[in-house]
C-alpha cells in the first residue's frame, strides 16, 4: 500500500511516502508558489527517488496551514493531530511534543496510547517563529544555520528583555550599534525565544519525552534553553521538519486500510 | 419553525418598538440574569436584555480604556450610538466591577428616564435572602412610581407563573439535545434562550410549545456531530457556537448566561412572591461571581448528565476575572473525568474566528481519533 | 540594574514606616507562633473586629505591594501564571497564588513569607476579583473561607435603614465565624475602644490632608503613600494615632517654615490611581522641573468622620459605612471628588494611571481624563500594571512625562 502526507507549512512543504506503513521517501522544498502545484510538486520530488508513479498513491492526507489548498488529497488534518502522530511514530516515549513553525508553534500532550489529551497554539505573536529568527538572521548577518552555535559558544548573553517581537527588534538593533558581539546578542534572543515558547505551553503542561519539531528545532541554542529551563531533556529528530508529513502519511494509511 | 427563534436578535429594535406602539407600554433594559424580570413583566413593561454587535465600539473607546469586558463596551457602545433610544428604564444590578460601574456611566452619559441599581448581594446565602427580599420590595415601589400604578401581588404571582412556565419548556428543549443525535443544534438552543430574553414571554411560550410539539418530526435535523460541552462567561449571539458546528461540532450541553444559567432554578410559586424571586435569583444563578467553584462544578455536572459529552470548550471573556480564576479548577475536573478541554480567551478581535476555527478543528479532529 | 526603587520623602516621620511594616510582618509571625488564629484578609475587612477578638489579620494586598516594591512581582506573577491564573486577572492575586501554588518557582518571598493562615476573610463588594481569588485559595491552602459583604451604594452615602441592618447583620455574621474559630466571645468593649482610636487617627488624618493645600506643598504624595500605611493595618491602635500626630505636627512645622518639597514650586500635580510599586521615585521625577505631586485620588482624606451613631459598636459600625461613604462609587461622584481635589489642592495637571489588572478603577480612569481635558485641566495617562514591573518601561513613561512637563509649562507661561 503506498500513500503520502503533504505538510503545507509556512514557509516549506514536506511530503511523505509509505509503503506498507515503512517510510520510503521524503522531500522537503521551499513555498513560494501557490499551494496545489508546490504540494504536487513536493510528491513528485519524493516519488521521483521510488519506483512509483502519482498514480500509485492509494491515499493522500494534506496538513499544515496550507492543507485546504490541496485539491487532490483525499483528506485534510490538523497540525496538532498530525504533528502528535509523526512524533509519537518516531518516538513512542513522547508526550510533549513542542511544534516549532514557521509562523506558529504549538505545545501538545500525548496520552500514554499516543493520543493528543491538550494541546495549546501561538499564532497570533511573531517571537519564536521561522520567520521572527529569519529576520533576525538578516539583522545580525549570521547565516540561520550557524546562529545555534555562534550563541552556544558565547561566554554571556545581552539580555532581551521585550516580550514582543516588534519591540525584541528594536531592542537587537540597539544592541548592535552598541557594539554588542553578536554571541551575546544571540544567547539573549535564544533565551527569550525559549521564555516565550514555554509561557505558551501553559496549561497543556510539560511532561517527559519532550520531542521537539520543526525547523525551528534545528537552532541548537533554542533547544538548550527549553531544556535549561524545563529541565527537563529533550529529543530533536534528525529530520525535525518531516514529523507532520510523516503523521500525515500515517493517518493517510490508516484511512486506506479502512477504505 | 425552529429558524423564527434566529429572527429575534437581529430584528429586536425594531420589534420593541412595535410593541411600545402597539401596547403604550414601556421597555426595560436589564444587563446580566440576576434580575428578577417576572417584577418588571408585573408591571406591565417589557423587560429585554441588552445585547452588543460585532462593530468597532467606536463610540464606547472613547469613554472606556481598552482591557475591559467586550460585551459590556459593545452593549454601551450601542446605547452611545443611539440603538437603545427607544428603552424607557435600565436596570443595573450590583454584580461585577463592571457592570456596576455601568450605573454611573448610564446615568451621566445616556438620556434614559428611569435608571435603577438593584442591590443585589455579593454572596449567595439564606441571610442575604431576607435583605434581597427587601431591596426587591424597594424596587417593586420604584416601579411602580414609574409607572404610575401599582404591582399587585396576584399580577406578580401570574407572571411568576408565565416565567416559570418558559423555563419549564426551555428546559425540555434542552432535555432534547441529550437524544443521539440531537433532534435541536446547540445554535438553535442558544436561539431559543436569548429570544425568550427579547420578547413578551407569554409568546415565546407560545413558540416553544408549538416548537416541542413539532421538532420530532423536522426533516432538516441538524444531524450527528463530536458531541461538546461549552462553558462560557458571556456570548451574547450564536457566532462562536455556530463555528463550533461548522467544524464538525455538535454542542448538546451548555453552561452560559445566554443558556442554561437564564433559566435554570424555578421561583417556588408557594413562598411569598417578592421571597420567592429573591431566593431564586440570588442563590440558583450559577455565576461564578458569586456562587463558590464547588457548587460551579456540580452545577456543571449536573448540566453534563447524561449528555455524553467527549470534550469540552471553556470561553472566557477578556478581562472577566470571575471566569478567569475559575478556568484552572474546571479544566482540571474536566480531564480528571477523561474530558478533554479547550480553552479560548476571547477578545472579540476581527482575525480572532479564524484562529479559533483552526483550534477548533485541532479538537474535533483530536476526538474524533 | 535594578536602582533603589523608593520614593524620596520629604518627611522624617514617613521613614518610621518601613520599621513599622517589617514589625508588623514579624509580629504576625510570632503570633502564629505563639497559637493566635491567623487570618488572609483582602483590605476593607474590619480589622478593628479582628484586634479585638486578638485575631492576627494579614492583609495580602499589601503583602503584594512590598513584593512589588522589591521588583519581584514578575516572578510570583509568572509562576501563578504557570498555575493557570491568567494575565488578564489582577497582579496581586496572581503574585500571591505563584508564592502559594508554585513556591518553587518563585523569587524568596521577603520577610521571610507571610505567617500561616487558619482562615480566609474576603470582601468582594467593592472588587469583584477577590472572590475567585480567595476561592482558589481556601482549596489550595484547605482552610475556610468567609465571605463578608455590604451593600454597595452607587449614589453615595444614604439613610436607608435596609443597607444599615444588612450591613450590620453581616458584621455580626463575621463576629460569629471568628467566635467559632477562636473559641473565644467577641467583647464589645474592645471593639468601641479600637473605634474611638481609629476615628481620632481618621480625624487627624482629615487635618492632615487640609494641611497638605498649602502653598508650597508640605507633604506630597511621594510622602502619603508611604504614610497612609498604619491607616489601613495598624487602624484602631495608639501607635497608629501617634504617628500621625508626629507626622502633622512635622507638617505645621514646615508650613510654619515655609518649607516645601523643592526649593521653588513651578507647578502642582496630582496622581489618579495606584502608583507603580516598583518605582515609587517616578513619583519624584517631576521635582526636577520645580514640579511637585501634591496630592492622590485614592488615599486622600476626604471628610471628618461621623461621631458615633450607636452605643453598639457594631451597629455604630454599620451605621457610619453606610451614612459615610469613604470612596466615590460612581463615576458621576469620582468626577466631582477629582475637581474638587484640584481646585482645593490647587492643581495644574493629572497623572492617571491606568492599570488594566485593577479594574475598578481602571474603568473610569478614560472617563476622568475625559473630564479633566475638557475643563482645561492637562493630563498624562500611563498604562502599566501596578504590580508587575514587565508592563514598565522606564524611558517611555518618563519621555513621557517629560512632554506632559513641557506642556504644563507652556500653559503657564
């Protein structure tokens, strides 16, 4: 049986193949074109690495922000529910599994079967999203790959002290004309970062296997902040940004077994 | 004819005024349930209760800071923008910060004739039965002067009756939604309670007798649905449930002011009148502002039984701190019982409906597994 | 980082203050200690009836102040947030929740905590906050709760014979509860002999405040809201009586000296609503100018009171509370008391703050400005928290206050 998850992020698009429930092939490409033709596109990518045609998917689950922009899947699911499900499949200990998007990020507790029991979302503030450390990628000149490590091995931190990401800005670029080394800048923004992503957990509560997913989850400092501050230790998957196209898929082969 | 129910809000002005021309009659405003209405309706006068509207509370803004209650500023806002005009008293009971403040506001910046605060007492107890009972006596009087006649005591007699008669036919219809699947949508409850709240209730006993009568045999059911419990502070219109159905929701119990708290508790017709409504009005009103959490819960428990509820959806009005402090406390006996809980703050933004439908889905789909 | 966070006072008898609360506190440890009952009050609960029926009372509110004070509210705050208590919900009650429910997440609370409660007594007439908050907890401290009540007379002092027997019997009610958790019989002696003390401190309090009009300003508010402190704990007590005596025959004093707050004095403000705990010295930014916070809405004396409407202490009690109002109730009778308190105090502008977890009095604080705006009068209104320092930011607010200067000095010129 073959199928595939689409996640329609923000900013990426993943697609996942199964085959008979095994992960086969996976692509990871940037958006910018209009939602069914980028999704199209990032399947035909996963397939081109198989021996198999579109035409051989048996079923199709779209996630992600854009997942209703994906006429040919044959259904759509959450982020939390598909996230929950990459996770857990992956890591059977997890049960807190902290999403970190592109443009929102969201906290989610795992029963001890795997089923989501909370979960809570931050979509309307930028700090601790994609696109707020790309920006500050640009500000700093620090390529987004390496920011995780230039701050890791800074030797002190320039406090952040704003809780929002319009005044974190303003707040960097002082920083910067003060001569700040940018080490520092970063372990500060990575300490803020981390602060804002656990106020939102809130009440959803933060329990052991924490795994950590989404682009987001590659910025090594991030991660040693949420662990500084929860901790607790945490897991990052080698491919963090595949884990709701993976649930995808494996909720599109649930449905095909049904079917 | 379940869809009549969904008329009376947006046509309310408009059909309080007709009646104000038809009858001669005067039209009483009131802000929150614990105003015993059965005095007002005794008198002769039409009790309606004040609603907001989805619109930038441009008037309000600039009497009221932001971080405020939204129904309150929305239901000033509209009185401000000259909506109200046609209200010939106000009744503002002593509840929350808020609306008591509305009191003084009402009288410095709105022409209404009669404006009355009604010392309701902050806790629920059998001593404050017996001063209640004297401040509705002191509220039946200035009624009375205003409307230039008395208030027998067989008139409020009778229109305890007529009320207790609506809450008896609301609760049936509520009895309903516990069937699988609901014969009624947790929309079409809500619409039921808050045109009881709009309307003469001898016709709205009249719609709900004719409704129970016929909705077994409606054609167009509302169907199946993840069945939900909603607990909210205040949603004075249909919009948030309606979402909530939309996304594959069906909501068969509620625990809300425009809901089961409005008429839930009968006034015992065998006590002394003014008595009876004291005693109902202040001790089976299950608002957190005043009734304890213990008694909040099992009140919720006991709105839930037999429901067979799978989640539950907890939406606070912005600054309501009553609602607030009780939120931790529900959400825990909630999932202690196996029931996963949902928890929206709301603020009555533009882009709020659309975050929240994507919450929502996350849930129904999170159930649904 | 952190600079000293007080206010510079101008009086020598409003630095006894900071020994008296940390006795206070100390004294409420030791009584704990030595077997009295402990009671968590919200403010308003009459402690003349707890003093004399020898109950230890505790005023968190105030507790919540000094957390403030010492910049640590942002602390107790987040951690009663991770309990679930939301932003929106009033800083104090929030911050004592964090130092109940989540200690371990919380900064070290100062004075070492506050001494354990047997019991809860909570008015919510006048904040609707404080019940939810009192609820939450008398379940996570598992002891009673007592809720006290009065009626709530929007239009000001009344004669209504009805709210004075309601008010009465819920005193008695809140006698009754202390007698079954002391074991002990309530004296009315003692309570008609607190009364007698607290309406002499009241009444010096009163001639204070008519002292305070002089020109130049003898006492401003960087003083009172320091001072008004035994006012609110330590009512019914000699010391209480006492230190007011001191403070306003400093007062005479300087008046008789012709001595102020600044060497010259420019121009008068006044503050509307609760200051910002966590920088008190904001209150003193203006001197600097030649500008003076001369008086405050919330603490100020407003009337001489009653004499004593009854033998019976507590129906005196019940009287006098409702005859005599000591807050306006309504925005109709806070507009007339701020216009009142300006042209008596002789003021040129007002600073409102606007504190959105204080809705009591955060709700009128648009209209009042409205009010003052439209008579000439020049106003600042600034948005924070009065609790929690994450809401501040110190150069905005004094930026701020800088223009509001500049213009106050424009419209005098």
């Amino acid at each position: 049986m073959l199928v595939a998850g689409i996640d329609v992020g923000a900013r990426n698009v993943s697609a996942m193949i199964l085959k008979d429930g095994d992960m086969l092939s996976c692509y990871v490409l940037t958006s910018g074109e209009e939602g069914a033709t980028v999704s199209r596109r990032a399947v035909q990518e996963a397939l081109k690495k198989t021996d198999f045609d579109f035409a051989d998917l048996q079923y199709i689950v779209a996630t992600g922000c854009g997942r209703n922009s994906v006429p040919f899947a044959h259904r759509q699911s959450t982020e939390v529910v598909s996230q929950a499900r990459g996770a857990f499949h992956l890591y059977p200990s997890a049960r807190t599994v902290i999403n970190l998007g592109a443009e929102s990020s969201r906290a989610i507790r795992l029963g001890e079967n795997g089923r989501v029991e909370a979960f809570t979302k931050n979509d309307k503030c930028a700090a601790g999203s994609g696109l707020f450390l790309e920006t500050m990628s640009t500000l700093l000149e620090v390529p987004i790959e390496q920011m995780g490590e230039l701050s890791l091995k800074a030797d002190g931190f320039e406090e952040v002290s704003s809780i929002c990401a319009v005044f974190a800005e303003s707040e960097v670029i002082s920083h910067i004309h003060r001569g700040v080394p940018k080490g520092h800048i970063l372990a500060g923004l990575h300490r803020a970062v981390a602060g804002r992503i656990l106020e939102m957990l809130g009440t959803t509560g933060i329990k052991g296997d924490v795994v950590v997913t989404g682009g987001v989850a590659r910025n090594a400092a991030i991660i040693k902040e949420l662990e500084k501050k929860t901790r607790l230790s945490t897991i990052v998957p080698p491919e963090p940004q595949i884990v709701g196209a993976l649930g995808a898929a494996l909720i599109a082969q649930d449905r095909a077994a049904k079917s | 004819m379940i869809e009549e129910f969904g008329q009376y809000r947006p046509s309310r002005h408009e059909k309080a005024i007709a009646w104000k021309e038809e009858t001669g009659g005067k039209v009483v405003g009131v802000i929150c349930c614990c105003v015993p209405e059965e005095i007002i309706h005794a008198a002769g006068m039409l009790p309606v209760r004040i609603l907001g509207e989805h619109e930038e509370t441009t008037e309000a803004d600039i009497h009221f800071p932001t971080n405020l209650c939204p129904y309150c500023k929305s239901c000033f806002d509209q009185q401000l923008k000259g909506r109200y005009d046609y209200l010939d008293g106000l009744v503002i009971p002593n509840v929350c910060n808020m609306i008591k403040a509305m009191y003084g506001f009402s009288k410095l910046l709105l022409k209404v004739p009669y404006v009355r605060f009604l010392e309701v007492p902050q806790r629920l107890s059998r001593e404050g039965v017996d001063f209640f009972t004297r401040e509705l006596a002191r509220f039946k009087e200035s009624l009375e002067d205003f409307a230039g006649k008395p208030i027998s005591a067989e008139a409020l007699r009778q229109s305890i009756d007529v009320y207790n008669e609506n809450r008896t036919l609301l609760e049936k219809v509520y009895e309903l939604r516990k069937k699988s699947p609901p014969p009624v949508s947790g929309t079409e409850a809500q619409e039921t309670v808050i045109s009881s709240m709009l309307m003469p209730k001898e016709e709205h006993n009249r719609l709900l007798n004719q409704l129970l009568e016929q909705v077994e045999q409606r054609n167009d059911s509302p169907g199946d649905g993840i069945r939900l419990f909603v607990s909210a502070s205040i949603l004075d219109d249909t919009d948030f449930l309606e979402l909530i159905e939309e996304c594959g929701g069906m909501v068969v119990a509620d625990d809300m002011p425009m809901g089961s708290r409005y008429f839930y508790g009968l006034v015992d017709s065998s006590d002394d009148p003014l008595r009876a409504l004291a005693d109902r009005y202040l001790n089976k009103i299950a608002c957190p502002r005043k009734m304890l959490p213990e008694e909040r819960l099992a009140f919720a428990a006991e709105i839930m039984n037999g429901a067979n509820v799978r989640g539950t959806i907890i939406h606070n009005m912005r600054a309501c701190d009553p609602h607030l402090y009780e939120y931790p406390l529900m959400r825990q006996r909630m999932e202690s019982q196996g029931i996963p809980v949902l928890f929206f703050r709301g603020e009555e933004t533009e882009t709020e409906k659309e975050q929240q439908r994507a919450d929502i889905e996350a849930f129904i789909e999170m159930l649904e597994e | 980082m952190v600079q000293s966070t007080s206010a510079r006072k101008s009086l020598q008898t409003t630095l006894e203050v900071p020994t008296l609360r940390k006795a206070y506190y100390a004294r409420t440890q030791e009584d704990s200690k030595k077997g009295k009952k402990v009671a968590w009050c919200s403010n308003n609960i009459p402690s003349e009836i707890l003093d004399a029926m020898d109950v230890t009372a505790v005023f968190l509110e105030n507790y919540a102040t000094v957390i403030a004070s010492k910049r640590l509210a942002s602390g107790f705050c987040a951690a009663g947030e991770k309990v679930g208590f939301s932003q929106d919900v009033c800083g104090y009650a929030r911050m004592l929740m964090g130092y109940i429910l989540a200690r371990d997440e919380s900064p070290e609370a100062p004075y070492g905590g506050l001494a354990k409660p047997d019991f809860l007594l909570v008015n919510s007439y006048s904040c609707d906050s404080r019940l939810g908050w009192f609820a939450a907890m008398s379940r996570a401290l598992n002891i009673p709760l007592h809720v006290h009540d009065a009626p709530h007379q929007p239009d000001g002092a009344s004669d209504s014979t009805l709210n004075a027997e309601y008010t009465e019997r819920e005193l008695r009610n809140l006698v009754a509860f202390l007698e079954k958790q002391t074991g002990t019989s309530f004296d009315p002696e003692k309570l008609r002999q607190r009364l007698a003390l607290a309406r002499q401190s009241s009444d010096i309090m009163y001639d204070i405040n008519q002292l305070r009009k002089a020109v130049p300003c003898p006492m401003g508010s960087a003083d009172m809201f320091t001072a008004v402190w035994p006012a609110m704990y330590l009512v019914g007590t000699q010391e209480c009586e006492d230190f007011y005596k001191r403070l306003q025959a400093e007062i005479e004093e300087r008046i008789a000296q012709g001595i102020g707050i600044v060497p010259e004095e420019k121009f008068r403000l006044m503050w509307s609503g609760i200051p910002f705990w966590y920088d008190m010295s904001l209150i003193n930014y203006v001197e600097q100018y030649g500008g003076v916070v001369a008086v405050e809405s919330f603490y100020r004396s407003r009337e001489r009171r009653l004499p004593p409407q009854d033998e019976d202490p507590i129906r005196d009690m019940a009287l006098s509370s409702v005859r005599q109002r000591a807050y306006p109730s309504s925005i109709i009778a806070s507009i007339d008391d701020l216009l009142d308190a300006v042209k008596e105090h002789k003021i040129d502008g007002v600073i409102l703050s606007f504190n959105p977890s204080c809705r009591m009095l955060y709700v009128s604080q648009m209209e009042l400005q409205k009010s003052l705006e439209e008579r000439g009068i020049p106003t600042l209104g600034l948005e924070c928290d009065m609790a929690d320092e994450r809401t501040y930011s110190e150069s905005q607010v004094k930026t701020r206050l800088d223009a509001f200067v500049e213009r106050l000095l424009a419209a005098r010129a």
